[in-house]
C-alpha cells in the first residue's frame, strides 16, 4: 500500500465529516436516550433485549444508509464533476484511487460506528446500571457490523464503477435485503433439483451472506458467540471485499473518463 | 533507466494517436474526435494548440494524461509512456474549465496534490505558500472553494498544474474565464517557466497569445492536423507585398490596375500591391497630392497561417485564395499584436 492511499483516503474522510455526514450521530443519540428513558419507566426485565436489539439494529442501518449514499458516489461524482482529472494526472494510478476511497469512506463507518456503539453502551449502562459478560456478544455484533458496511462500500464501489448512481444504489440497497436472507435462500436452493437449482445455489452463494454476520438476536440475549465464526465471518468479509474491489479496479482501469 | 529516460531527446512525441468515439443509444455511430496525429515538441519550447471548437485538442490532451485511452496509436513524454508514475510526477496539467473538491480550501487543495505529486513534507509548505502567492490567491488562501469565482478557479487550476515544479505543463485553454489583468499574468506566467527551461504546450483559441508566446504552434481541425508552424519564421515570412496607407478616401483608377487591392477605412484607403509596384504607386500618390501615411511590407500573421490552414480542403492541399481577412474571426484573434 503506498502513501497515496492513505492522503486520498484522508481526504475522503474529510470530505465525509465537512458534508456533515456524522450529524446522523445526533439522531443516533436521541433515539437510544428516548428508547432508554421510556424502556427504564417500563422496566419488566426486558430492558437489555430492548436496548441491545433497537441499538444494534439502528447502528446497522445507519451505517448501511451511509455506506451506499455516499459509496455510490465516491467515484462517479468524481468523474461527473472532473475532479479525477487533476488527481489521475498526477502518479497516482487508478487502483490506488480506488483502494484511497475505500478506505476513506470505511475509516468514516468505523468512527461513526464507534460513536454509535458508545451510545448503545452508555443506554445499556442506563437501564441496567452494569455490564454482564454476555455483553461481549455485543461488542463482536458490532464487530460484524463493521465487517458488513466494509463489504457494503466494496459493493457500492463496484455498481458505481459501470453504473448511474441510482441504479447503483438499488443494486447496493437489494443485495443488503437480499444478502439479509442468504441462509434461507441457501436453504431454498437446496431444495431446488436440475439447472434452477444450480443457478439458485449459485445466486445463493453470490450474495454477501449478512445473515450469517448478524448475531443481533445472539447478543440480545446474551448468547455466546463461537470463535470459529469469528474467525469464518473475517475471511469471509476480507475475501468478499477485495474481490468486489478488485472487481470494481479491473472496470475502472479501462474507463474512459468523461 | 535507460538513457533516453535519463536525458530525453523530446519533451513530447506523439506517434499516431487518434480517438474514435461510440456515440449515440446504441453506441453504434462513430465520431472520429482525433484522426491519426504525429506530433513532436522539443525541451523548452512552448507549444501553442490551435484549433476551432471541436477540432480535438481537450481529447488529444486527455489522452496525454490518461484520462481517456487511444483507439491506436501511443505517446511518450520525456521518453516515458503515458501510464509510467515517473513521468507523471514530472508534469503539470491544467483541464478544461476546471472544478475542484469544492469543500476544500485554495491552501488544503494544494498541500493534498502536493502529497499525491510526492513533494517532500518538509517542503510542502512553503512550496504551497509561494505558489498560492504567485497566482495571486494569497488573501483567498483559507476560503473553501465553493465560493471562488470562475478567474479564481482558473487560477487554482494554474497554480496546481505548476506546484510541484513540473518539467512539462499542459494547459487547456489557461486564459479563459480570466479578466485582462489575469490573462496577462498567464502570459507572464507561460514565459517564466520558459525562462526556468520548462516546456509548455497549452491549447487556446486566442490567436495573439500564441503569436506572443509560443516557439512552434500545431493547427488542428475537425480531429486532423492542419500544419505545423515555427512562429518565427511564419511572421518573419515577407510575402513580396506592402501595405501603402494614404489619407482621403480617393482612390486614383491607375492603382487598382497596378493590381492594387484597396480599401476605404474611415478618412484612409490601404493598398496592399507587388514590391516591385511600389514606386509606382507612390508617383501617383504624389502627383495626385495626396497624403502618404506609411509603407508597411505585408508579413504573414498567425491568424493568415491559421485561417489558410483551415481553409485547406480535405485533399491536403492548400487552397489557392488568398485569405480574406476578417472572414474568419476568432475570440480575441488580432492580427497586429
Ligand atoms: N466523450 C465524448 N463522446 C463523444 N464525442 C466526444 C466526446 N468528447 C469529445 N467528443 C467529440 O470530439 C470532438 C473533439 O472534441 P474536443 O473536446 O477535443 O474539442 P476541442 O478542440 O477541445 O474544442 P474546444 O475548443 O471547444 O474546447 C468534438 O466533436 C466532440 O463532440
Ligand atoms: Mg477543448
């Protein structure tokens, strides 16, 4: 990785925080307060479930939102607006670009991510007045959450590679719902027989597996997580990510800016 | 390394570029944007672009950079291929009405290109500041970009394209959007990288800056290269003719069938003749008493060059009338600067 990677992914941090990206903080913040304020009047012993399934599940689809909003544009307002033409004419070559933007953008989830989980917390801490062990599920479903939105950039980068924003951003937006469901569509596939089973185990397998990397209900509960999926779900998110990425360099390297 | 990356002997050669576009819904109608181009500009120089709109100069120089990629053909700068980071530390560009991350500040957009030109950390600084001083955006250093005018863009552009010292600069037509006082900066600007050894090649429509600046100019029209010209020669090239100005508005018959080509401007007449009838004319100035103002050899001025380079027909023959002038009338073209 060279240091040009790093000053583009700076910058595009930088660009995220001044479009006041992490202002969604703020909604984040109200929400857990409110959830937490009205859940501790209720108070029959479901408050942990309550907070860790609402905080977790709002960390997941704020990030979500913002991985695909702001990742399809990453490269196609860029090359819209012509501010690739002062960059790409410099030594910087186009998987540099590419890899930079990832970056940025993930080095964006993770803070916001981090806000996030410090609120959820900080709730937790509010409603029950201790931290259990069964909270490290917690802190590894918000691991897996990060491990999503990576691969969520990765796609969103690859769909704005070859198409419009808004093309890109259902093609993101239905892979996430899609992709929500992966293990029930293996599920289906296998009951298939002949060539549509083929193809639906093959569309199966394509899809980014987030079922598997939501334990949301785990730690809800309080459940332990195995460390063979941890170690499983980071392969897998590594793996998926970098050949989205590798997808979207291989297209961007023959693109004819405008 | 070999030896031609070490001491180059072309700043740019051009071997045969050409652009073909895929246009429409189905991409299936061709637009020739470049025709093949063979084009060599030597260390130092500075290198004027001509062309009307659409001639394909902003394609020919998107493809020097690598921003859209040949049909055919290849290029090579300072001896380098056109994808080689070397090289490309090495140049400086500036695009066509340029545009920049506009939630950055004039200083935060130069010390972020500076980092990708690779400058030194040490030097940045000072190298951003002196930059920002010599483009005149010194008191606009802290204001973030959205808020620029155009002529300020184009200097940030400017100032960009020279930050890290490059050995060649492209511009894209650098004057345009600037006010007079800007334009003239530019001039200025062009002729110290010059002085500094630097090779310019810069595309532009205005006629008088490339007659005022450049060493050799390139003609371009509709995608096909019309002419090359060394500035020098071209205007140093007497074409056997004198310009005789007079006053009044009376135009004596004999002069018109000496073969004088006359014309009545205000409370003068100008009569472009023949060397060899000069004298001629001049005796029947005299006798008719009226008042010589001034004999001018006729020399060739870019705008003639250009106006004949575009009026060759497809065949690659130039046409045989002579210019008219004024016919043609680009922005800011002016034949006596
Ligand atoms: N992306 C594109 N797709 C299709 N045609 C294009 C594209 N870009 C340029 N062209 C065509 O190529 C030709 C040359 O365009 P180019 O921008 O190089 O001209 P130019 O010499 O820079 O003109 P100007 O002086 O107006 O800037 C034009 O006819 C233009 O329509
Ligand atoms: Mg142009």
């Amino acid at each position: 990785m060279t240091s040009r990677v790093l000053y583009i992914a700076a910058n595009t941090f930088r660009e995220a925080v001044r479009d006041r990206v992490l202002y969604n903080l703020i909604a984040f913040a109200l929400l857990m307060s409110a959830a937490a304020v009205l859940v501790g009047t209720i108070s029959i012993n479901i408050e942990r479930l309550v907070v860790i399934n609402l905080g977790l599940t709002t960390v997941s689809l704020f990030g979500m939102v913002i991985a695909i909003l702001i990742g399809i544009g990453l490269v196609s307002k860029e090359i819209e607006k012509r501010t690739l033409y002062t960059v790409l004419s410099r030594p910087v070559r186009r998987w540099e670009f590419i890899a930079g933007k990832f970056f940025g953008l993930s080095g964006t989830l993770v803070v916001n991510t981090f806000c996030m989980a410090v609120g959820v917390f900080l709730s937790l801490l509010y409603v029950s007045h201790r931290f259990e062990s069964g909270d490290r599920t917690v802190l590894i479903a918000l691991y897996f959450i990060v491990l999503q939105l990576f691969i969520i950039t990765a796609l969103a980068l690859l769909f704005s590679s070859f198409s419009s924003p808004l093309l890109s951003a259902l093609f993101a937006f239905s892979l996430f719902v899609i992709g929500s469901f992966a293990e029930d569509l293996r599920g289906f596939a296998k009951m298939a027989h002949g060539i549509a089973g083929w193809l639906a185990s093959a569309a199966a397998y394509l899809v980014p597996n987030f079922s598997a990397l939501n334990v949301i209900n785990q730690a809800a509960h309080g459940q332990h997580v195995v460390f063979r999926l941890i170690a499983y779900n980071t392969a897998y998110a590594l793996v998926y990510s970098v050949a989205a990425l590798s997808g979207a360099v291989l297209i961007f390297e023959r693109r004819n800016l405008k | 390394m070999t030896l031609d990356i070490i001491f180059p002997m072309h700043a740019i050669e051009i071997l045969g570029l050409e652009k073909t576009y895929q246009v429409g819904f189905w991409r299936k109608r061709r637009k020739q944007a470049l025709r093949p181009l063979h084009l060599t500009v030597e260390l130092g120089q500075i290198f004027g672009f001509l062309g009307p709109n659409g001639a394909g100069k902003t394609t020919t120089l998107k493809m020097l950079m690598g921003l859209v990629y040949p049909t055919s053909g290849s290029a090579r700068i300072l001896g380098m291929a056109l994808d080689d980071t070397r090289m490309k530390a090495q140049i400086g560009f500036l695009p066509e009405q340029p545009y920049f991350y506009d939630y950055l500040t004039a200083r935060e957009l130069l010390r972020y290109y500076g980092q990708l030109s690779g400058i030194a950390a040490k030097q940045l600084n000072s190298r951003v500041e002196m930059i920002l001083e010599q483009v005149g955006l010194r008191d606009a250093a802290t204001v973030q970009l959205r808020k620029f005018s155009k002529g300020m863009l184009q200097r940030v552009g400017i100032a960009q394209a020279i930050l890290h010292d490059p050995k060649v600069v492209f511009l894209d037509e650098p004057m345009s959007g600037l006010d007079p006082m800007g334009r003239f900066e530019v001039r200025r600007l062009i002729e110290d990288l010059k002085s500094q050894g630097k090779t310019v090649f810069f595309s532009t429509h205005i006629l008088s800056d490339a007659e005022a600046l450049c060493d050799g100019v390139a003609v371009l029209h509709l995608g096909e290269l019309r002419g090359v010209a060394v500035i020098s020669e071209l205007t140093e090239n007497v074409q056997g003719k004198v310009e005789i100005v007079w006053q009044g508005s009376s135009i004596p018959e004999a002069i018109p069938a000496l073969g004088g080509d006359c014309r009545c401007v205000g409370q003068t007449v100008r009569a472009v003749v023949r060397e060899e009838k000069q004298d001629q004319v001049l005796d029947i100035l005299r006798r008719d008493h009226l008042r010589l103002v001034s004999v001018v050899p006729v020399r060739m001025s870019l705008e003639d060059y250009f106006v004949a380079r575009l009026g060759k027909n497809d065949l690659g023959e130039p046409s045989k009338a002579p210019p008219k002038l004024n016919s043609f009338s680009m922005a800011g073209g002016n034949r006596n600067s």
